[in-house]
C-alpha cells in the first residue's frame, strides 16, 4: 500500500486557544517529512464538515490518516476511515486540558506527539486478519446441570451446534435431586415444583444439541475453533472438534464428616442435601427410629464462613434451609422449624422469600453461634449456641437436626494437587517424587494438553474456584475460549447460575465468531493484528513461551515455538519478551515505539525529558480522566501508550537513556493476589525486567531511580499527575541525563 | 454464665399475633428498636429482646418482664423500623397478655379481650340496671323535671352497685398485682442479667418517686413520633383525678349531711343533689370532665393521624377508649340535658328531653361501671401494673435513679 498522508489539527475543546495551530503544522510537516499540503486543521474536526474534509482526502486517495484531536478512546465512530490507517493523537486530553496554554513548553509537547503519530503510521501497516482454516464453531458444554442445560439451550437457540458432555448417567445434576425448588415468581410464597425436568426434556430433544452421558474429558487439544477434544464414554473413547467451551462442572456439597462438632455423625444429624431425600419420600421422619419430627433445628453456615472449614458464604444455604422450614411446615403444621443463623443472607429476591417465611409462627429463627450439638438421650439433640439475642448461652432440644453445607468447586481437588505439587517441588526432586508417589491424581475435568497445566488456572486466594477476571471480564479465564459458568465459579443459587450460563454461552459464542474473522477474542475485540515473529532470527529461547499468559506459544519437536494463534489475545507479551525483538505486530512492534521515541521525542539541551509508557487499559484511561478533571500534567512527560507493561521491550529504555531522556515511567497495573491486569500479568513481568535493567543502568553509572514503574487502577486518575510531579522531582535530584547531547 | 433451656411455644406466639402484634415475626433483630427508643435502660434495652422473645414464644421471659411496662409505646420504635415489625404494637400485646395473665377469674380477662365477648359484657350491668329501675318501681323515662337521683336511680342504689364493682375490681387488682409482684422478684432471683442487683432502696421513696415521675408524665415526654400523646394524656389522667376528687367530695356531702348533719355553708352545699353551677366541687367536676373529653377526643385524632406510622392500635386500647369517651360524653350531655330542662318554661319543656335524657344516663350508667367493675381485666388495668413495674424497676436496679 503506498502511504499517502492527510495529517489534520483540531482547534476545538480548548486546543485552538492552547496551542498555536499554524505553527504545529509547520513543525509537524517539517518534522516528520510530510508534503506542507497534507497538513490541515478545522474548527470542529469532528463536525460533519470536518469529516467530510477527511472523507474527501480519502476518496482521493490518502491512505494514512493521522488526527490530532481528542483523545482515542472517545469519538471512534466518528473517526472511522475504513481501508486507511487512521491513528489518534490526543491534543486535547494531554495537552489542552492539563498544560499551560500558549506557553513554549507545550507547543513542544504538541510537536513531539503529532511527530510520533505520523511517525507510527509510517513505520506501521494496515492489519491483515489472520484466519485459520477449518475452524468449527460448535460449542462443548462441560456439566450437565442446571448451568450446563441453560449454557447448552441458549447456544443452541441462537443457532450453533452444542456438544454436552455430562459425567453421570443422567442429566440434571443437583437440581434434579431436590424435592421442590425455592419460589421464583411473586409474591414469592409458594415453593415450586423442579424445572430442571422440563429443561431437561427441552435439551433432549433440541436437534442442535448431541448429549454425552456418562462422559468425561480424556484430553483437551489445540485452540478456540479448532479444539480436538477427546472423550472417553463407557470405556471407548472418539475425538470431537469444537471451537469453545462453557464450562459448567459445579460443585460438590462440603464434607460433613469434618464437621463432628456439630454432631454430624449422630444419625439424627443430616445434611441439607439429605433433607432432600426424606422431604422427597413424603413425611419428615428422624433417621435413627423412624419417627416424626416435630423440632427440626436447622444449622446455617455449617462449616461455612469459617476459617477452619470454608472461609466464605456459599449463598443458596440460607434460601434453601428457608425452603426445607417450609418442608416441614407443609407436612406438619404442629413441627417447628427452628434456624440458627449468622447471618441470613438470601439474595435478590429470595429476601421476599425470607420475609414471607418469617411471618410463619413456626418457623422460628435466631442469630447465634452454634457451639455443640450433642444427645440429648432418646434420639433428640441439644443445639448450644452463644452470642444469641434469647441468651448469652442457650440449650435447644430437636427431634432432627439438619446442617446447611456449603458449595465445594469442582475444579477445587484438581487446583490443591497442582498446588500441593508446586509446594513439594520448591523442596526438592525428592519432595515432589515422594508427593506424587503417594498423593492419588484426582480427576482433571479438561485435562488440557496446555503447558500451564491440565485444569483451568487457580486464582490466589479463591479456594478453588475457577479462575475468573471478576473485576472487569467476569467469564474470562486465562484460557481464551474455555467460559465458567455457575457454581464452579463462585457459590451462587440456580436462578443466578442460569442467567451466568447464559452469558458464558454467549462469550462463547463470541469467541467462535471472533477467530472465524481472524479477530482477537478479548479484550481487544477489534483487533486484526496478530503477532508476526521473524522466525529466522528465533534463537528458540523459549522466554516467549514461558511468559505467555494465555499459553499461545507451544514448541514443535525440535523446540522451536509456534503460535497457537487463536489462543491468543494480541497483548504483545511475546514481544516485550523477545530478546531478539523479532515478534511484531502491523501497528505495534519493537520498531514503531523505538522509532517514535528516538525520532518523535526532541531532546533539547536546557529541561528535561521523561518517557511514560501507559498500559492502554487502565492507566491510560486514567490519564484521561485526570484531564476531565482539569488536572495538571508535567510538561516535561511524553506519553506513549502500550499494549500491556507486558509488551515493554527494554531495548525501548535503552535506547531512550541513549538518546539522553531523562527518565521512563512504565505506568501499569497493579499485579499480585487477585490480579486486575487485564493480561493477568504484564506489568508484574515488566518489574521483574526492569528489575534487571536497574543492575545494568547502575554499571552503566546510570541513577536505576531513572526508570520506574507505577502501579494505578483506573480509580487512582486523581493521584496520577503526582505520582508524575515525584518522578520529575525525583529526576531533578538525580540531575540531567549525562548522555544528553552525545 | 449459667446456660438457658429455651422452650418454644408456638401458642404463646400466635396468642401475641392475635392479641394485636400481628407483626412480630417480621423482626429480623436489627436493634434499630432499642437505638431510637428514649425511654429504655442502656443495659439490655428493650424492645430488641422483647421482639425475639416474643418470635420464640418465651411467655415466661415476657408475662413478668417489667421492661415490657417501662415502654410507653412512644411508637418511635415502630415508626423507624425497617421490616414493618411495630415493636410498640407487639409490646402493647405483650401487655395485654400480662393483664390477662394475672387477672382473675380468667374467663373475664379472655371476655374482655375478645370483641365477640363484647355484647355480653355489656349485657351485665344493662341488666343490674334495669332490675334497680324496677325494684325502685320507678319508670324508665319518668315524667316531670329530669332528676336522676330521684326518680331513675336513687344514691343507695347507685352506691351499693358501684361499691359492689369498685370492691370486685380493688380484689381483682390486689390479687393479680400481689402475683405479678411474686413474680417480679422471682425473676430477679432466677435470672442471669447484670442489671437486676436487688438494690433495694426505701420503698416509700421509691413509691413517691414512681408516683411524682407519673403526675409530671417526665417519661411519656420523652416520646419523639407521638410527642402529643404524653399531653394527652396527661388531660385524660388529671381529667380522671379530677372526677374522683369531685365524687368523693359528693360523697362528703351527702354523708356529711346525713350522718353528720352538716348543712350548706358559703359556696360549700353539704346536703342532697343536685348542686348549684358555682359550687366548687361542682366546678371541679365540670372542668375534670371538660378535661377528660378534650383528652380522649385529642387520643383519638392522634391515633388516627399516627395510625400509619405507630400502628392502629388492637381492639383492647380502642375498647378502652370507648368506654372512656362514652363515660364522658354521656356524663356531660345527662348534665347538660339536665340544665336545659330547667332552663325551660313548663310549657315549652318537651317530650323529647326527657326521652334522651335518661337513656343517656342509663348509657353512663352502664359505662362506669363497665369501666369500674372489668378495670383489672381492660387496659385500665395499665395503671396499676404500670406502676408495679416502675415501681421494680428502680426497686430492682433495673433503672438508674435518673428518673
């Protein structure tokens, strides 16, 4: 494509009266060697005029068109130029809301940053999707409960082939074992009778669907649209092709057996989901003999939110001791129900439930800590709680106690091996042979061929729960096209777990149609780029495999990598890490933001110049809103935007340091438990680097306080242009770059 | 700490339910009750613990529980409750089922609790009326001048029935307070709470404090969504001293007269009814009655005005109200028609005075004595355990003196 340029200024929002336009143009066609012509400025760029003044250089033929208006991540629609490169240079956010107006320092600002726009087209191409070649776009459900039913059916209905693939012999799952199901419709009074049923009979005879009971996962292979996966059915296995995944395996109830101190153990002591059983055989009756039972004391958070047991809420108990109460109330109306609480927490409309229950003179509930349950002789039980607003120390008599057990995720025992695995492993070769000689392998329930491991990743510090970018992508694991849903996500009630499904089928969805147009997934779901590596030069380090957060880059035989493209989300991880430099993308590389730093960037003799490269996906938006604001910006700083901190090539420090910057900022993330980068760890990679870039600046008699990286969430805008003015105080003391002018 | 058995009783809940706090087991024990009450202790302030005592039916913690009597259903509680729970209707309840609780015979404390009862009630003294008409051989709507006394009810009838009432309800007071006062300090010998220390003080002391803090109504002030009903109240009460202080002064003319032989001296007229209009005991009725209706007429606006906020109140306050304002109305309107009968010539006198006259009369009649011969059993009964458990409460320790 021959690069044609139409460079455009806006004057509005302030930027007219910050800068002097005429003069930016001068230098801008000066500076980056564009005909003086190409250059032109408006009033209203993006007024129907102004466009249409860009859509006319198009039609005649431009094909790179750089705008220097507001910041990228508003007006997109407005400045959309199809079949041209069209880049974004924020006038407006970094310099007319936040520096002096028509002041040197500035315009010098504003030069350096329409250079390096023009300069970024200029070293860059216009992107190409990458589309493999015999991708499928069936969808596999893994579960088939109530989560994997809803996942299934509403794939299905939108039209795309669904595999479900469920372990036990029939559908339903836990759903299908309770006697009645807590009330969805208003007035929320009346228990209702099982719907799974009807979903069950509706999946079974949906054409789009192919159901495998009593299935499991031997292996899963490849990537989104194109996933061989095996499984294993009565002991014969076959190879199916799908392009993604919901993944639904639920949970398991919590091992009562743990929990002896509230008596369980004692016939008379059950569980909720026991509950179940009795109340779906007819009249609640006492294990031990037989009998009726009249005072039925129910346990809430039985080995939940308790540091011994499972620290957290598993948020359906509360609801469904509420159910069982009215179990018991319907079948007798001389029982009582009596439940022990912490706290009741019933969610979103289960709370009409809770009051509907309360208002029952039978059903009598109290805050307290439950301390024992022990015999109390002829098969009845003493409850003892503490804490209780009818006493300080109160003694109950039942005729049957139930405990309301909490949710334990499938993926949990899976995620406590690998764990437990990586802990003997730091102890030695010995440790970890011992462990794995004597620690039984649970089942895996993907079995992944990925070289992160078998399972969905664990999350610190989320019990087993799969893993989840909750703050910003709920359904997003770190394997791009496999999708939690439900109860193996995080504890939640059937209603919540089918609306989760039903988004974890669309994300799906999503995916499949994404790599049919050779787009990233997520979270830059617009991008056609992909990562282009220079295979020649590939010294098969392996660092790019082993820093892929996604496990996009395997090694063939000869251990040489290769991109498993589809599982990959374009963060530019990879080239960050290259040594060699040779992964690029068509409007990123190592190149481009080499070139604008060395060439965009004027160094002058007098003042000092400072280099941040923001992460676009937290920081940079939160530069952004600090200009809403009106905050300040230093005017020494160039801001240059990143995929992710993970794409930071060093070489980009080096030569900025060489060329006499004064100092970098990598402005990214903040990493650790819980992580929040959307590329889970781009810039706790870009700190281990600059961890070692520091040793060299040192020998290189260079200050390491030169270069930094500062952590920000999104919501820390207001503390961002300080954060900076530290940094410029800081470079002060240190004093100019000793290789300025060289 | 000693550990509790507790012992539900769905009866005693649904007795509450029924008793007027339907409520109840909306509470979710939030305590926002306790915080915005004004007239609770800080320790182990009610009406939290009343509320989950009541959920469970722990008629034991609740029959003899002298926080139960320290609240003034105020209605802060209610009005601020965030589940619609009406603690002060529960409490009210509560009440209702400790009067009932000790009052004796029981049949007559279920009766007067129950709206079907009503009729029968009622039917009681209809009757011991009419048979006094008759064995007087008097007419029911007597001819010439209205004079009550002397042609529809004579003093001796009137006192004999009255006493009769007033010595079966003195009965029914003593008896039941003598048990709820057993039962008070047992419960400060079986119980566990910090607060009850038997730091018994001199009981006359207490007894006066008790009796100063009611005739200022200091505690009823301190009431914040129904700040009206201490005044109110306050009218009714003194509405209430007043008439007694004016019957028993009636009492000292007509015996003075009799037994002493004392005559009218001054504005004093010892001596047979009626009496004229300036004769201060005369005055001090007519001001105590004009007092009582202004009060009960303002009780009632307010609860009607409140009703949305502090609840409708149960069929035993507004039995109790009724009986009061039909006390007064009718007393004031006899007296009136009375006035006007002699107000008017002979030839203008109509028919028609006397035939509502003395049917007005009858109804008052039969009101006071509702009202004197069921006290222990209708909330009247209020004052008399209100005051026993006041009277505990600073007996026990169960209140700081500050009140």
């Amino acid at each position: 494509m021959e690069k044609k340029f139409g460079v455009y200024i806006c004057k509005g929002c302030g930027i007219g009266e910050a800068l002097n336009v005429d003069d930016l143009k001068k230098a801008t066609a000066g500076g980056a060697k564009v005909p003086a012509e190409a250059v032109k400025d408006h009033g209203i760029l993006c007024s129907p005029e102004g466009l249409e003044m860009i859509r006319n250089d198009v039609k005649e033929g431009t094909t790179c068109v750089v705008i220097g208006a507001c910041s990228p991540r508003v007006k997109f629609e407005e400045f959309d130029f199809p079949g041209t490169i069209t880049e974004r240079v924020n006038l407006r956010e970094f310099i007319a809301w936040t520096m002096e107006p028509g002041n040197e320092d500035t315009q010098a600002v504003a030069e350096d940053y329409m250079k390096m726009g023009v300069i970024k087209v200029q070293k860059g191409g216009l992107p190409e999707p990458n589309i493999l070649e015999d991708l499928s776009n069936t969808i596999m459900v893994i579960g088939g409960g109530i989560t994997g039913i809803t996942a299934a059916l509403e794939a299905a209905d939108a039209g795309y082939k669904v595999f479900l693939v469920e372990k036990e012999a029939e559908l339903g799952g836990w759903a299908a074992k309770l006697y009645k199901e807590t009330p969805r419709l208003y007035p929320y009074d009346k228990l209702e009778e099982p719907r799974i049923f009807d979903k069950i009979k509706e999946v079974e005879s949906n054409e789009n669907v192919t159901i495998y009971k009593a299935t499991t996962v031997e292996k899963t292979d490849g990537q989104p649209g194109l996933f061989d996966v095996t499984l294993r059915t009565n002991g014969s296995s076959q190879t199916v092709k799908v392009g993604a995944f919901v993944m639904a395996a639920g949970w398991k109830p919590y091992d009562a057996s743990k929990l002896e101190y509230l008596g369980y153990g004692n016939p008379n002591v059950i569980t909720n989901v026991q509950m179940e059983e009795i109340a779906k055989k007819g009249k609640i009756v006492r294990p031990s003999d037989g009998k009726e039972a009249k005072k039925i004391a129910f346990i809430q958070c039985a080995g939940s939110r308790d540091a011994n047991h499972l620290p957290y809420c598993s948020s359906f108990c509360c609801g469904t001791s509420l159910k069982q109460a009215k179990y018991v109330r319907e079948k007798n109306s001389d029982a009582v129900a009596m439940i022990f609480y912490k706290d009741i927490r019933t969610p979103g409309q289960t709370e009409l439930f809770y009051k509907n229950m309360q208002n029952d003179p039978g059903v009598l509930l109290t805050k307290g800590d439950v301390t024992a349950i022990t015999d109390a002789g002829n098969g009845n039980l003493h409850v003892e709680a503490e804490n209780t607003l009818l006493g300080e120390k109160i003694k109950v008599e039942a005729d049957l106690v139930v405990l309301a057990t909490g949710i334990v995720p499938a993926t949990r025992a899976t995620q406590e091996y690998f764990d437990a695995l990586t802990e003997a492993g730091k102890k030695g070769d010995d440790a970890k042979k011992a462990f794995l000689d004597e620690t039984p392998k649970p089942d895996s329930i993907l079995n992944l061929t990925y070289r992160q491991g078998p399972e969905i990743p664990t999350l610190e510090g989320a019990y087993g729960f799969a893993d989840s970018n909750f703050i910003c992508f709920q359904y997003e694991t770190r394997r791009t096209g496999i999708y939690t849903a439900g109860c193996v996500k995080q504890p939640m009630t059937m209603s919540d777990a089918a609306e989760d499904a039903a988004g974890a089928a669309l994300k799906a969805i999503q995916c499949v149609e994404h790599v049919a147009k050779g787009m990233a997934v997520h979270p830059r779901a617009w991008d056609t780029t992909f990562p282009d590596p220079l295979m020649i030069k590939c010294t098969s380090c392996k660092r790019c495999t082993e820093e892929c957060p996604f496990g996009a880059i395997d090694e063939d035989e000869k251990g040489t990598p290769f991109y498993r493209l589809n599982r990959c989300r374009r963060c530019g991880t990879c080239m960050g890490a290259c040594p060699e430099r040779i992964v690029s993308f068509k409007d990123f590389s190592v190149d481009i933001v080499g070139s604008m730093i060395k060439d965009g960037v004027d160094v002058p003799d007098e003042g000092y110049r400072v280099i941040v490269l923001a992460c676009e996906n937290d920081a940079y938006p939160a530069l952004d809103s600090a200009a809403i604001k009106k905050m300040k910006l230093h005017p020494a700083v160039r801001i240059i935007p990143v995929r992710c901190l993970g794409s930071t090539n060093l070489v980009w420090v080096t030569d900025a340091l060489s060329r006499g910057i004064d100092g970098l900022i990598l402005l990214g993330c903040k990493y650790g438990e819980n992580y929040q980068c959307h590329f889970v760890k781009g810039s706790e990679l870009a700190n281990y680097r600059f961890s070692k870039l520091q040793e060299t600046l040192s020998k290189l008699q260079l200050e390491a306080d030169r270069c930094q990286l500062l952590q920000v969430a999104i919501s820390d805008y207001d503390k961002l242009p300080a954060m900076i003015d530290d940094f410029m105080k800081r470079i002060d003391e240190v004093g100019p770059n000793p290789f300025k002018g060289f | 700490m000693a550990e509790q058995i507790i012992k539900p009783d769905v009866n005693f809940i649904n007795d509450v339910i029924a008793a007027g706090g339907e409520s109840v087991k909306k509470c979710f024990q939030c305590a926002t009750c306790s915080v915005v009450c004004n007239v609770t202790p800080e320790d182990n302030p009610f009406p939290r613990k009343e509320m989950i005592h009541a959920q469970w039916g722990l008629k034991d913690r609740l029959i003899s529980n002298p926080d139960v009597w320290l609240c003034h259903q105020c209605s802060d509680c209610t009005a601020y409750c965030p589940r619609g729970a009406k603690p002060g209707e529960v409490l009210g309840a509560v009440r209702k089922l400790s009067i009932q609780h000790y009052a004796t015979p029981s049949f007559l404390a279920k009766a007067v609790g129950s709206p079907k009862a009503l009729i029968g009630l009622l039917a009681l003294p209809v009757i011991i009326f009419i048979v006094a008409i008759l064995m007087q051989g008097n007419s029911f709507i007597p001819e010439g001048r209205i004079v009550y006394a002397e042609k529809f009810m004579k003093v001796p009838y009137i006192d004999v029935i009255f006493s009769a009432a007033a010595l079966f309800a003195v009965i029914g007071f003593i008896m039941g307070v003598s048990r709820y006062w057993k039962d008070l300090t047992k419960s400060i010998e079986m119980s566990s709470n910090p607060w009850q220390r038997k730091v018994k003080g001199p009981m006359i002391a207490i007894i006066l404090g008790t009796i100063f803090e009611f005739v200022t109504h200091k505690r009823f002030k301190k009431c914040e969504v129904t700040k009206d009903r201490a005044n109110t109240h306050l009218f009714v009460f003194f509405g209430f001293v007043g008439l007694a202080i004016t019957t028993t002064w009636a009492i000292a003319y007509l015996y003075g007269y009799e037994f002493f032989g004392i005559t009218a001296f001054s504005v004093f007229h010892f001596g047979e009814s009626p009496y004229p209009l300036y004769d201060p005991m005369k005055i001090v009725g007519n001001v105590s009655a004009i007092l009582l209706l202004a009060g009960i007429l303002q009780v009632i606006t307010n609860r009607r005005k409140n009703a949305e906020k502090a609840g409708a109140g149960s069929y035993f306050d507004w039995l109790f109200i009724g009986i009061i304002t039909s006390i007064v109305v009718t007393g004031i309107l006899s007296e009136v028609l009375r006035l006007a009968d002699i107000g008017t010539e002979d030839g203008l006198r109509l028919a028609d005075l006397r035939m509502l006259a003395y049917p007005t009369y009858f109804i008052h009649l039969v009101s006071v004595f509702f009202l004197f011969a069921y006290a222990p059993f209708s909330k009247m009964a209020h004052m008399v355990y209100r005051t026993t458990a006041l009277v505990f409460a600073k007996y026990s320790g169960r209140e700081e003196k500050k009140y």
